[in-house]
DNA sequence: TACATGAGTTGACACTGTCTACAAAACTAC
DNA sequence: GTAGTTTTGTAGACAGTGTCAACTCATGTA
C-alpha cells in the first residue's frame, strides 16, 4: 500500500459512530499481525452521515467522504455501486433511528399521555435534528423502486402510530376499524409534520414573529391534535363560532 | 458572432414563458433591422424553471440552460453572479404565483367559504406543481441574508391568510388580536403543509394504503381545520372521548 | 504452489460552477 | 461620422464531481 499510513480511515469518525466505544480496539497502524481491516462500508456510511448532518444531502460528495478516510476516491466504489446507494443506506437508517425514536418512550397504562410523549418524541426528533428529518421527508429520495430497503423504517414509523391508534380506539370501545386507524395515523403524522417544518422554515423565518406566537401556535396546533384524538380537553378554541352546529 | 445563427434564445421556451402569447413577435433568425435581441436573462429563468418542474432542483445546471438556449457556457453569468441567484430569482417568483394562487378566489361575503376555497387553492396549487411546491417549501433554499427579494411572496401569502383570520375573528364578533391572528395563521399553514407534504411522499407510498383511506385522510385533516377555526362543521369526530371534559 | 477473488489504487472521461481574458456589438460624446 | 466606453457574449482554463476501466496486491482456496 505504497508506504501511505497517515490516517487510513480517520479513527475519528469511525470510533465515533462505527465502533460502540466498548466495541473492540483496532489499531491506528496498521501492524505486523494486526492488518487493520476496518469495514470500509461502515466507515464510508458514517462519514457520509457526518456530512449530511452537518452540510446537507446535497453536499454530499462520495470523492469527499474517500478524502476524509484517507483512501483513494475509487474505494467506496468497492462497497457501493453508486452515489444513489450510499445515499439510501443513510436514509435507511435514519428512517429507523426515526421508528425507534418514536418507539422509545416507555408504554404507561394512560394511551393519552403515551399520544402526547410519542408527539413530543417526533417533534424532539426533528427539531434536534433538522437536516436528518430533512433528509427522510424532504422529499429528494433516490427511487425507492431500486431502494427497497430504504423505507422500512417508514413503515416501521407507521406502525408506532398504528399501534398507537388501536389502542385508542380500542380503549373508547370502539370495534376495530383498520380504515379509521390508517385515516388517523396519517392524521397525526401529517399535522406533526407541518409543525416541524414550519418551526424550521426559512419562510416562516422573514415573517419576524415573535418566539411567544411561534412556540404559541406550536403548542396550540399540538393540543388540537390531542382534541382531535379525544387525548386532550379543548383549551384553545380558536375563533369561537357564533353558533356551533351539532 | 461567428456565423453561428441555430436556434440561438431557443424559441420554444421564450415563446413559452418569457412572451404572453399576445405579446410583439421577435423573429427566429435575426433579421438586418431587427437585432432580435431579446432578454436573455428572462429566458434563462424559463428555461430554469422548466428543468426545475421537470426534474427538480437537483438537477438544475446553469450549463444546460446555456445549451439549451443555444448560447456559450457563460452567457448567463452576464446576468446572474451565481447559480444561487438564478436558483433565488426562480424561487422568488415561485412565491410570488404561490401568494397570487392564494389570493385568486373571488373574496365572497361568506368568509366560511372564502376560507375552505383558500385551503382548496393551496392545496391545487401544492398538488398540481408538486415539483414548484416543494422549491419553495422543501427548505433547500439559498442564503435568505443573502437574496432579500425571494421571500417576499412568503409574506405575501402569510398576508393573505392573516386577511382572512381577521375577517374570521371580526366576524365573530371577536377584539382584534394580532398575536391570535398570527397563531391561527401558522395553524392553518402548518395544517395544510402536513397534508399536502404527506400526499406526495415516497414514504406514505410505500405503505400501500387505499387511495379511499389518503383521500379520506385529507378530507377529514382539512375539515378539522375548519372547525378548529369554527368556519365549518364537526362531521368527523375520530376517536371519541367517553366523557369531554369541559 | 498455482490460481481466483476481493479490495484498493491510478487514470481517464464527461460533467458541473466559476474565474480570466478576449471580441464584438451597442451606446455616448464630440 | 468617428472615437471611446459600456454591455453582452465567447473561449479557455481550473477545480470539483460521479463513474468507468485497468491495474496492483494481499488473501483464501484447489
């Protein structure tokens, strides 16, 4: 290998997200014995995760994350047919990390206080990670018809809010209904998406509102989803209707 | 110049998009008189546009649009610094038609209807343009700091909804409150960005729900919206609540 | 020990945005 | 009308990109 030991791999980045710290040492050096064979698969995924996070999917450069590793601008080529592929391996597991994100709050006996933590959870999500969520629902995905992987955690996702609203129905009494749970599920995806992505919008940024009236509509269109779910007790009733019709 | 007299400005797309139909013709192959000297840079946000609604923003190069046009490599540089300020010029209009979509409905004496025709308008305007939608909303946008003018159709259309949050609110009788104006605004936005968002996402695709439950999703989501702001009717309680607390 | 395979290397190609230098056309001043 | 200036378009270069092909070399297997 033409006697370049400089930083093969960049420990950094790959002890950083490769390797669990508790995970197995290998060698900065390659020695005698010892041939540093790093997965350069992995290491490639987490530089290329790095940049994402940091600059956004569309400077992500394959030439750039080879740089970063030390190896040649062709080794990446070795672990993934192109660009694309790469790309989709970072979406999937960021559509997992996602599920799983939405998953983690403990399940409690209350389903309305479950709604509110999964809420807060995907909200927590987003916001602590903007150009991750970005990069799942920002709509610029490779083609999934050649990506099949990809979108499992998507599904996955889905299934948390399934489950979610099943139980919700099931505890009102109501008789399973697979149509009204899908119908609700996308409900709540689709009302927490639009707050996420108002809170971190360059559009909603040059109106110069107030933080009180950008936190306020967060927490008002939060509870409303809460209402509509029959989670949450009606506090925010927005422009009273002379007359509610019922 | 050299001789070279193809199809330089490429009729089609200044046909298209740069005149109105109605407009002076210019002729195809410069004649003595007529220098045919048409607005080059106009034509370069056409042709950019086009690609941009064809093929995304990804895929946009200041190159193609050059060739296309049938001119040097260079030619759009006389009259953009940089491909962000092409890129921040075809944005910028994109809002300014958005705002205009918004604001196309005849304003009625029923501000019930005007509302549910506005959120229809949106919703058109977001399902017929998917590619121009996702532009502006996607939040691949160049610097804001640095291109002042592309986000004043955002605030455009930001005043079209506070218009009508106002007519509501005055309507019901209720004392002007910018600050609630300003919350059920960013309600109805957010709102609207979640369905619109969701209905055009790979990752709602790849779980093969009927259209009948994504139909019914945006049907019931957008007449939620409605009865948070108390303009229509609680036809679609969800889940219901075995005792509303109030 | 021969050979096949996998992994990394180098070098090319076409493409991109952008810089510089140049040429021609258009406008302005006399 | 002619001289000079400004505007507009061109040509060539440079560094960057994704990707293909050909090469080396260490490894595992027959």
């Amino acid at each position: 290998m033409r006697g370049r030991v400089e930083d093969k791999y960049n420990a950094h980045a790959v002890c950083r997200a490769v390797f669990k710290p508790e995970a197995v040492p290998f060698p900065m050096t390659p020695g005698p014995d010892q041939p540093a064979r790093v997965d350069l698969r992995e290491a490639c995924i987490a530089e290329a995760t790095a940049i994402i996070e940091l600059r956004g999917i569309e400077s992500l450069s394959l030439r750039e994350v080879a740089r970063r590793l030390g190896v040649s601008h062709q080794a990446p080529y070795r672990h993934f047919p192109s660009r694309d592929h790469v790309l989709a391996e970072v979406i999937r597991r960021s559509f997992a990390e996602f599920a799983a994100a939405l998953n983690a709050p403990p399940r409690t006996d209350n389903v309305g206080a479950d709604a509110l933590a999964m809420g807060m959870a995907y909200v927590q999500f987003a916001l602590s990670r903007p150009l991750q969520y970005r990069l799942i629902f920002g709509g610029a995905l490779p083609d999934p018809e050649r990506h099949g992987e990809m979108l499992n955690g998507a599904r996955a996702a889905f299934g948390v809010l399934q489950n979610l609203l099943t139980r919700i129905f099931t505890e009102r009494g109501q008789p399973f209904d697979q149509e009204a749970v899908n119908r609700e599920a996308l409900f709540i995806w689709s009302s927490l998406h639009g707050i996420v992505s108002l809170m971190r919008s360059d559009a909603l940024d040059t109106l110069e509102l107030s933080p009180d009236t950008r936190n306020g509509f967060a927490m008002i269109a939060l509870q409303r989803v809460g209402v509509a779910l029959g989670v949450a007790p009606s506090l925010t009733p927005g422009p009273q209707a002379k007359e509610t019709e019922r």
